[in-house]
C-alpha cells in the first residue's frame, strides 16, 4: 500500500482532517498506538476506501498545549515556529501575562513577536515606547498594529510567512479583529473543510490552521486562553529570562536564583538600570505560581 504524507489540520477527538501534499483535504483516524495526533502534525497515512489512516507521526519540533483535569498537559498545536503575543492599552497591557508567554516560547525553542494593537487609539505613547524598547533591546520582535488604519498590517504579513504562527493574548486585545484582517477567506477555508470532511465547522471549541493568503500558516486555538505558567520549573523560568541568563555568569554562586544571594549580578544589573525591576518581580511571581510556596522575598 502506497504510504503518503500530509499535515492534519484539525482533530476532533479519534477523527482528524489530514491536508495531503497536493492541497486535498481528507478525513481520517489514526492508529491506537499512536496517541494523540494534533493540529499541526506531519503524519503518514495511507488510503483506505476514501478515508486517511494515519501510520506515523513526525517527530515534533514543538508543542503547544494546556493542562488537562490531572494537571497534565495536552497538546493543543505542534510544530509552531513563531508565537505572536498580542497586546492592547485598552483593555490594558498585562506585562506579567507578557513574560508568561516569552517564557513559553522560550522554554518551546520558538520565536515570539510582541504586537501592540489598536495603536489609532489615544494612549500613553512614552510608556509604550519604553516597554518596546526594552523587549527589542531583549531580541525580540515588536510591531504595533491597527486594523482601523492598517499601521503595522503589512511588516506583520511579512514575519507570518514562511512560519507556522500562533496568536495569544487576553481577551479584548483583537486578536479576533487582526485574524479576520489577515485571513479574509478564513469562511472559505471552514467551509471547504466541513465539506471535504464532514468534520463540522465548530471553530470556536476546535484548533483549526489555516494558510494565509500572501503566504504562512495560522493555528487559531481556542485552547491559548487557558494558560499557566507552573509546568516550569525553576530552572526553565530562569532561562527563559533572557537578560538573566546574560549576567548570571558574573553572580558569585553558580546556583544563584537572584532572590537572596549576595553579589548578585542580576540584582545588581536592576540596581543599575540594566534590567527592568518588573522583569525580576515578575521571575518571583512565577516562581510562587510555579511552587504553589509562599512570598518570595
């Protein structure tokens, strides 16, 4: 039997829809003994009546999930490239939700864009200058987008291809907003799928990627609302503090944790202005979410 390979592009619990190379949608199962097979897998499958079954999964470059009732997590997504952190002064910027994610896309091995929407909006420009300025001075990306004016749209379609990309955020940001903008045949793309599958088209409860236009893939899930941050343990959080990691090597103990110890290079780094103080308040915050312990001094 000819073995063919595809990516699934949404599952709904045992039954998946699987995007053959040639741009066929087919529906399909997978084996048992595979496991949870999710949106954003490479699989191979064979031909069975009209049906896909899927005999190998890839191995995963990423995985994005949350926890199950056991505090397990489940995947949600795999193989994301870039996570997009998006971000608003109205409802409010989170900074502590913010590091979360960097966190996150660290501990995954994956790039991360910071996006401020909804900039035709009035709002304290030099606060936000200053906050961008020190995430690009961290490395990472920073866009500041509006739907209503397009500021930003296209530098944003430019950092989407080529990548598998992932939106996260709290809610009231816009994401939904900046997805409709980028994806105008998102519709389309859920109705071609319901007919080629007869999965239905539940995408408000089911993660679903969908292909740019210009280029890119996006993994909408509803699953990214549900975060936390306590599957890290202390030394992933510590190394997903980027400017952390850069000055521990001048802290006097190896296993400096940058809470109590003296000389220590982090601390002394805030004192000179070297680090933002919230990044080292966050650390701690995590650290107690993490531990379920008590304050942190």
């Amino acid at each position: 039997m000819t073995v063919l390979k595809g990516r699934i592009i949404t599952n709904h619990g045992p039954a998946v829809a699987v995007e053959a190379q040639d741009g066929t949608v087919l529906r399909g199962t997978a084996r048992r003994k595979l496991g949870l097979v999710v949106c954003g897998d490479y699989v191979e499958y064979e031909i069975t009546g009209s049906d896909a079954v899927i005999t190998k999964v890839a191995k995963r470059s990423s995985e994005f999930g949350r926890p199950d009732r056991r505090r397990r997590i489940k995947p949600l997504a795999t193989n994301i490239d870039r996570l997009f952190i998006v971000s608003a002064h109205k409802p409010g910027i989170d900074e502590y939700l913010i590091d979360c994610y960097l966190i996150t896309a660290e501990n995954m091995g994956i790039d991360a864009t910071l996006i401020f929407n909804k900039s035709d909006i009035k709002h304290d420009a030099d606060k936000l200058t200053s906050m961008a300025d020190y995430y690009r001075f961290l490395g990472y990306s920073v866009i500041e987008t509006s739907v209503e004016n397009g500021n930003g749209i296209d530098a944003l379609t430019e950092q989407l291809k080529g990548n598998t990309n992932i939106f996260v955020g709290q809610s009231g940001v816009g994401k939904s907003s900046l997805i409709q903008k980028l994806l105008p045949n998102q519709e389309i793309q859920v109705g071609a799928l319901s007919r080629a599958t007869g999965l239905g088209s539940h995408t408000t409860t089911t993660t679903i990627l969908y292909h740019f236009p210009h280029g890119g893939d996006l993994v909408d899930s509803p699953g990214v609302r549900e975060f936390s941050i306590w599957r890290y343990n202390e030394t992933e959080l510590r190394q997903g503090f980027k400017e952390f990691l850069a000055k521990s090597e001048e802290c006097k103990f190896n296993n400096c944790r940058h809470l109590t110890e003296p000389n220590c290079a982090v601390k002394i780094a805030i004192d000179k202005g070297e680090i933002a103080h919230w990044r080292l308040r966050h650390y701690k915050k995590m650290l107690e979410e993490a531990a379920g312990n008590e304050l942190l001094p």
